[in-house]
C-alpha cells in the first residue's frame, strides 16, 4: 500500500502507540486488523430483559431507579415472539454494515445462550425459552457479515460478584479471595462457552472498568480467545489487552492515538428499547458523523434497541435504510479505503483511495458551489460526483510560476449534483497524494 507523501516544514511527525492498549503491538495485528479497517460501519444490539419494561438496561437498578426485584421480574415478560433473525440480518447488510455486535449478556447477568452455568440465562428463565444467538449469527453469516459478540464482563447478579448496587458492594476481593476466585471461574467459563459455541469474529468487552487486568486475567481470556481463533479481534475494554480503541457516544476531536478505533453510538439517546426516547438521530446527523469518523480512519458501530417480542422500532429501520441508500451510492468513498486528508486541507471529512491516487471529499451539510482545497501538489486528472455522471471542472488560484507551493484548487459543485443527504466528490490524481504542508512564502 502506498502512503500519502507529505512535504514538511519545520514540522515532525512521531508514531505513538495508543496508550489504552499498551498491552499489544499494534505491528503484530495488523493483517488481522484488515477486514475492521475497511469494514467502517457496524450495528450494535442491545437486547434483553430490560426491552419489556423500557427501561434502562442494568443500570436502572444499579442506580436505583427501581428496585432490582421489579428488574427482574421483567424476566417473565421477554417472549421474542416476533423475533425473526434472518429480518434482522437483511436490515443490517441493506444499512451498508460489514459486522453487528449484539449483547450476549448484559451487567444484569442475563445470557441470551443456553449457558450451562448455574445463571439466569432467557432459555431458562423467560418465555422465549430457546438460544437467541445460534439463529443471528447464521443469518448473519448468509449475509456475509462479521459476528460480534458484546459480553460484560462485570455480573451485578451474580452472588460471587462484588459489585451490586452503585452505593453498596457484597464485599472486597481482598477480603475474601476465594469467591473472587469462583467468579473468575464463572466468568472465564463463560466466555468459552460463546467462543466454542459462535465463534465471535469480534469480541465488545464491558465493564473492565470495575477492576484490574490481573483481577479480570485478561491476559488468559485474550489467549484462549486467539487460541480458539487466531484471527478474533478485541475491542479496547480489556485493561489494555484489546485491538481497538472504542470512544462511546461522544466524538473525539483529535484522532485516537492508537491504530484502529471505533465510535459506538446509539440512534437516540439510548442503548436499549426506550419509548419515552423519542430523541432519534436523523439520517442526515448519523450520516454526517459516520463521515467524519471514517475521514478520521475510524470506524462507526451504530446501535439499535428491538423490543422484547424481537421487532425493531420503526424509527430505527428508517435509519437503517436511508444509512444503507447512502452508503450504496457513496460505497466507493466509503469501504476500503483510508483516513482522509490532515486537517487543514478541506474543510470537510474525506478519505483517500488505498492506493493513494483518488481523494474523496465529502460535503458538509448541503454545500453546494465554490469549495476549496489547499495544499494539493498533484494534478487532476478527473473529478466526479460521486454516485452520478456529473463531471466537474476545477481553477487552481494564486499559483506563482517560480515557487514550488501549489495554488488552491477551486470546485464549483452545481445544485443539480446535490445528494440529499451529503454529496461526494472525486478526485482522481496522476500519481500518489502529495502535499504541501508548509507555510507559505518562499518554501
């Protein structure tokens, strides 16, 4: 893969690695990195007990907005009647998504599996009484998208667990390090029984925050992970032994320092089914972020909450589609390719071509007219809106014939070529991206 060529003044560039996931060599996965890479979308599902009362998924009682008895009982309400996942699995692949993570258990201890450890489980204890997984993965897998399993790592339920309620524990792991012990048992055995029985290509860890990476082994759960399956991958909530970044809801400003990150971000303003929330993003504001995070050589894992009997709130399978109409006109500005250009450059989100010769540029609300880049030391040979058969022309301005530094290259985008939601132009260069990076003046 070639990589974008910069000339520098005065300015240095270091490699870091990201220090969340100080555990890991961000050399030793990259080939198994790839297909996250190029990937850019992801559906999140949050489904469990808490959809059948809309309430709060575990943290309702955890911060004691009801009592966990009234938590529980919801247990006897969660049918997933209507659960059909092969409609699941056709909405997320017409979304655009490469991979779809959904919550194989969530703080409240409630398995959508048949564990066989002595647990709440939705097999056991509610009326929809069979394995919710098995039938999910296999839709997914017809569809040819990545399995992703979120497993929390913390157990408010649990008896052997510390953790219960936000101003009350059961007791210190210091105090009493066999039953620690057994919950670590508990918990491991667990995780193995979802890697034996799925196979998760990705694996959304919870919780870690709670304890230490001794406390939670995470250095033995990644291993028997990779050990099973070499190529799994690891979010970032493993107290430094993850894969990736994963900033929740709030967009970072400045790029994540390590290699690969993802946005997990719900479309309103919570995870599980929520019908007082009626708070919903509108295809044009998901859409305007999913740019920006992959302009930012980030991914988006976009989240949906399904009510108990299984059926997806309309107002999430509108964003879905009109995400998916986007994403398959726009799909060559999007999947497979690279971070976009260093700010300063266009301002907008774009991304770059893998092998560097075409930039796309996204733009930001309903531009139309003169847009702008600066700093591009290549000529164009072509630019295009994306998605149609409009051509455009371009002016370069204030490019002196005895410097070296490039003019500003003018774009005049007609309202005819204007998508609905964000409209995409290409680029095509005689060579590999250079650019200028300097100050201006004589250099």
């Amino acid at each position: 893969m070639k990589r974008i060529m910069l000339i520098l003044c005065g300015l240095s560039f270091a490699s870091t690695q990201g220090m969340a996931q100080q555990k890991i060599n961000q050399d030793s996965i990259r080939q198994k990195m790839q297909w996250f890479a190029d990937a850019k979308l992801g559906i999140f599902i949050h489904w469990g007990i808490y959809s059948v009362n809309g309430v709060d998924e575990s943290w309702s009682f955890h911060n004691k907005k009801i009592s966990y008895a009234d938590y529980m009982n919801q247990m006897k309400g969660f049918t997933a009647k209507n659960y059909n996942p092969q409609q699941w699995a056709d909405l997320i692949k017409e979304s655009g998504a490469r991979y779809s993570v959904i919550t194989t258990k969530h703080h409240d201890g409630v398995a959508l599996w048949p564990t066989k450890e002595n647990h709440f489980s939705v097999v056991k204890n509610t009326p929809a009484q069979r394995d919710l997984l098995k039938p999910f993965y296999e839709a997914l897998d017809k569809n040819g998208i990545k399995r992703g399993a979120y497993f929390s790592l913390i157990d408010w339920s649990h008896p052997d667990y510390p953790g219960f309620l936000k101003d009350s524990s059961r007791y210190k792991v210091a105090d009493n390090p066999q039953k620690w012990q057994r919950f670590q048992r508990f918990f491991q055995n667990q995780i193995n029984e979802i890697n034996k029985a799925y196979k998760p290509d990705l694996w959304w860890f919870d919780g870690d925050w709670e304890h230490s990476a001794d406390e939670w082994q995470s250095k033995t759960v990644r291993a028997n992970i990779l050990n099973l399956k070499p190529g799994a991958i690891i979010n970032g909530r493993l107290q430094g032994y993850g894969d990736y970044e994963t900033p929740e809801q709030n967009f970072p400003v400045t790029k994540p320092k390590f290699n690969w990150w993802e946005l997990c971000m719900t479309t309103n303003n919570n995870w599980g089914y929520h019908p007082d929330d009626t708070n919903y993003k509108t295809p044009f504001e998901v859409i305007t972020i999913f740019a920006d995070a992959i302009s930012n050589g980030g991914n988006l894992l976009l989240d949906i909450g399904p009510k108990e009997d299984g059926t997806i709130p309309a107002e999430q399978v509108h964003i879905l589609k009109e995400l998916g109409k986007w994403n398959k006109k726009h799909e060559e500005a999007i999947f497979g390719t690279l971070a976009g250009l260093p700010q300063g450059h266009f301002y907008g989100p774009s991304t770059i071509s893998k092998d560097s010769t075409t930039i796309y540029l996204f733009l930001p609300g309903q531009t139309v007219g003169n847009i702008m880049l600066k700093g591009l030391d290549n000529t164009i040979k072509d630019i295009q809106v994306v998605g149609t058969n409009e051509h455009l022309q371009h002016k370069i301005v204030g490019k002196v014939s005895w410097s070296p530094i490039p003019g500003l290259v003018f774009i005049n985008v007609p309202e005819k070529a204007k998508d609905p939601y964000m409209t995409v132009v290409k680029l095509k260069l005689d060579k590999p991206v250079k650019l200028y990076r300097g100050r201006g003046g004589l250099s």
